[in-house]
C-alpha cells in the first residue's frame, strides 16, 4: 500500500519531497486537496477536512496509517436490494 500511494501522490504533486519528515509543512491547501482527493477516490474511502491535520499528513508513513486506519472502519459495500428481475 505505502507503495501505491506513493506512487499517486508524486504523480499528483511531482514537487512535494515525499522523503520528508515534514510533508504537512510543505503542502499548501491546494496539496492537502489534492492528497485526500486522491486517496479517497483510489482506496474507496471518505476523507475531508477534519482528516488533514499535521499528525495525518506529516510523513508518507502516516498517510499510510491514516489510509490503513479508514480502510478498517470504513462499512462494507452494502449489495443491492432484490438482486433479480422482477419480470
């Protein structure tokens, strides 16, 4: 995972030194936009604001865990109701 998600933010945000131990710092929010924009829509999970704070953004290894950490909460696909034809 730390690998698929580093792999779209330096597609997304080519700039941002995903090395750094202080990636929140660096991002304007535009970046922070970009990231929960990104993740959201890559792992199927619900981001917004009150996830972009600096312990969740403040190195790749977070953002992981953040990821990780929505992933195990986040309920299950619900199935369609009725699943037939009612012909």
């Amino acid at each position: 995972m730390k690998e698929r998600i580093k792999e779209l933010l330096e597609e997304m945000l080519p700039l941002l030194d995903l090395e750094s131990d202080f990636l929140y710092s660096e991002l304007d929010s535009l970046g922070v936009t970009t990231i929960l924009m990104t993740l959201s829509e890559e792992f199927g999970i619900e981001l917004d604001a009150k996830d972009a704070t600096p312990k969740n953004l403040r190195t790749l290894d977070s953002i992981v865990q953040m990821v990780e950490g929505k992933l195990k909460t986040a309920p299950s696909p619900s199935l369609p109701r009725g699943g037939g034809s009612n012909d």
